[in-house]
C-alpha cells in the first residue's frame, strides 16, 4: 500500500513538472498582466555582448518568472501564504484594517549610480538635496517677481499609518525633514500629513484602499490648502459646487503589485460641476493637439482596471488647461506652472476653475522651473509630488 501511495506521489509530481515545462513551449507568451498592470518579460532576444556580460541569466529567470503558467493564481496564493504565517504583507505591501493595502518596501536613490533596492528606509541625504533644490527655486522665481507654493504629498503608509502593525517613526522624521527645511527657508509650503490623517482615521475616503493616490476628496482637500496657502481662500469652490459620479470596480497599483487578489475594488469618484462648467476646458500637449476636447475627464479608462489614469488621460510630459469660453470672450487669466507627478492630476479640475494652467511632468526631465515659467508667461509655480517620488526618484534635486 505504501509503495502504491509513494508511485502515485511520483507520478502527479512528474505530470506538474513536465505539464508545466511543456506548457511553457505550448502556450503564447502573454505580453501584458491585467492583474499587475504591468508588461511581462517576453522570451530574450540575447546577442554576443549578453553572455558575456552575465545578462542571460536574469533574463532568462525574468521570462520563466513572468510566463510561468496560471502566474495569478501562483501569485494570489503566495499572497494568502504570506498572510498566514503572520506576516501581514506580500511583495511589499503591508494588509491593514479594512483591506487597507499600503507600500512598505522600495528602491530608495542614494545617488546618480546608486540605489538601495527593496528597502523600507530612505537616504536623509538625497532627501535632503531635493528639499534644499526646491529653496533655491524659491530664490530664482523670486527674482522674477514669480511666487512658489510647494505640495509634497504623503504617501499612503504615512496617512494610514495607524491601521498597520507598522512603526511611524520614518513617517515622521521624513516630515521632520520636510517641515523643518521649509520653514527655515521661508517656503510656502503645504502640509497635510496630519489632516489627512485625522480625516482617515474619522473615516474620511482620502486615500485609495488599492491604490497609492489620493481620492477626489483628498484632491480637494489638497486644493482647498493651496487656495489658503496664497490667500484665495475667498475663492475656493464650495464641495457642494460639484455633484459626485462614482465609478465602481477600480483596482489601483497597489492592488497589482501586492498579489492579493481577493481584496475588494476601490471606488472611484469624479466630481463634476452641477452647471455643466465643465464642457468649457480644453486639454491639448505641447503639439497643439487636443487630448480631452470637454473636460477633465479621458473616458476610455473607466472600462480599464486602474481608472485613475481617467484623470488628463494619464501621463503626458506637457499639457495645457483652457477655458474656452474666457478665451473667447477675449480674458486674460491668470497663468499657473503646475510641475507635478500624477497626484496633481486629480486636482486640476479644481484648479483649473482659477488658472490657465501649463502642466509639466517632473518625472520626464521639465526641472527647469524658472525658464519654463518664463517661456510660458506664468504668474505662480505649484509643485505637487507624492513623497514617494523625492525618496525613489531624482526629479526634485534637479529643479532650478
């Protein structure tokens, strides 16, 4: 009985591994995962210089890795394993209180060269290179008569902190930093750590549960400050200007990047104003072609997993926001340079309702603030950019 029971053991065991090695030959390589939101590693086109570099190797492991067969269902099991041995995390990314998800994990840039890859701290230097680039910024656009605001937006682990077995002490000395630089140097600087985190905690939707953004009404919290920090605040549209279409089913990245599959959508919500005012902006790119011909919003991603891109139609190096119909009547208005990463995106609708804006993408190398400004005849410079991006990127220590 028991040599039956070990052949039949060998024999499933064989079946899985020449199943699954066959199938790897068989079945079409899939270019793209819903699921991760991600490309995946399709078989290597390796010349001479490949294998004599040792790249052969990783790009291979990358290919057998991506196109491993049923990889979501590996995926989402690996998940729940993590889980259940304690760990509170998968890939990364830490399960909180009510299906919260949250990056713990990144690659940190140290320099130019260097990164530290897969790490939950930070270079105080590097951080430190980029908050002291943005006061200098501050000095050169006050020589040309232009005043700076600055929005550096707390990631979702530093809003959320509470509903994690995870310390906040990185959170905090990061805003230590950030605070502490700005004030010293007089820059208007915006902060909402703490409001956000009193609103999260209340029960307020500001940050997505599977997504690293901020919802619609952290974006209008977020637009709301900035009105206050250049005393407009008379000016800010009330929340009840707008009526609220909510779309369903929205999975961020944070979501794709954590493997687990079982945790519930998102909603997204899209804030529209209740006149219909919204038909009169524009977006067009920097070749003059329209993006978005009535609004803000790019509709083809509502039917897509990841619905944030809905905002602007996604990422685009340079963008410019319009109100038709004061262009028309022949009104000057005020001119905004918003440098940001996505987490703008969502604000625009609000801002747009005070400013022409010329967007550019700190991540796609527009640091030249001061020129830009003045190319573009902008009366005021807005830098919106997730925290995130001054620990993992070098897009703010180039600005000038």
């Amino acid at each position: 009985m028991k040599n039956k029971i070990n052949a039949t053991v060998t024999a499933l065991f064989l079946v899985l591994i020449f199943g699954f090695g066959i199938a790897f030959w068989i079945l079409p390589d899939v270019t793209f995962s819903p699921e991760e939101n991600r490309t995946l590693q399709t078989f290597p086109t390796l010349s001479a210089e490949d294998w004599l570099d040792g790249k052969v190797s990783s790009r291979l492991t990358s290919y057998y890795s991506d196109q491993f067969p049923l990889r979501d269902l590996w995926l989402s099991l690996h998940a729940v394993s993590e889980l259940a041995m304690g760990r509170g995390e998968s890939n990364g990314v830490l399960v909180g209180e009510n299906h919260q998800l949250a990056v713990r994990r990144f690659d940190a840039y140290l320099s130019l060269t260097q990164r530290l890859e897969d790490t939950d701290v930070y270079s105080p230097a590097h951080v430190q290179s980029g908050l002291d680039a943005v006061v200098s910024l501050q000095k050169s656009l006050a020589k040309q008569g232009i005043p700076l605001c600055v929005l550096l937006a707390p990631r979702t682990i530093d809003v959320t902190v509470g509903d994690f077995a995870y310390p906040a002490d990185l959170t905090d000395r990061l805003d230590q930093a950030i605070q502490k630089t700005f004030a010293d140097a007089n820059v208007n600087s915006v902060e909402l750590l703490a409001a956000f985190r009193e609103m999260h905690e209340n029960g307020s939707y500001v940050y997505y549960r599977t997504d690293h953004h901020w919802t619609t009404l952290g974006a209008y919290t977020a637009y709301a400050a900035v009105m206050e920090a250049w005393g407009m605040e008379q000016d800010t549209l009330p929340a009840d200007f707008f009526k609220i279409r909510t779309i369903p089913s929205f999975y961020g990245t944070t979501y794709s990047r954590s493997g687990m599959l079982f945790i519930p959508p998102d909603t997204l919500e899209i804030w529209e104003a209740i006149d219909g005012s919204d038909a009169r902006f524009t977006v067009t790119n920097e070749k003059n072609k329209t993006v978005i011909e009535s609004g803000f919003i790019s509709e083809k991603y509502l039917s897509e997993k990841d619905k944030y891109g809905a905002f602007l139609d996604g990422t685009h190096s340079l963008l410019f926001i319009t109100d038709r119909e004061a262009a028309a009547r022949g009104e000057s208005r005020p001119r905004l340079l918003l440098a940001r990463d996505s987490f703008a995106n969502s604000m625009v609708p609000f801002l747009a309702r005070h400013f022409d804006i010329c967007m550019v993408n700190l991540s796609g190398g527009m640091t030249n603030l001061s020129r830009l400004a003045e190319d573009y005849g902008c009366d005021r410079v807005l830098i919106v950019c997730n925290r995130e991006n001054l620990v993992t990127a070098d897009c703010l220590r180039n600005v000038k």
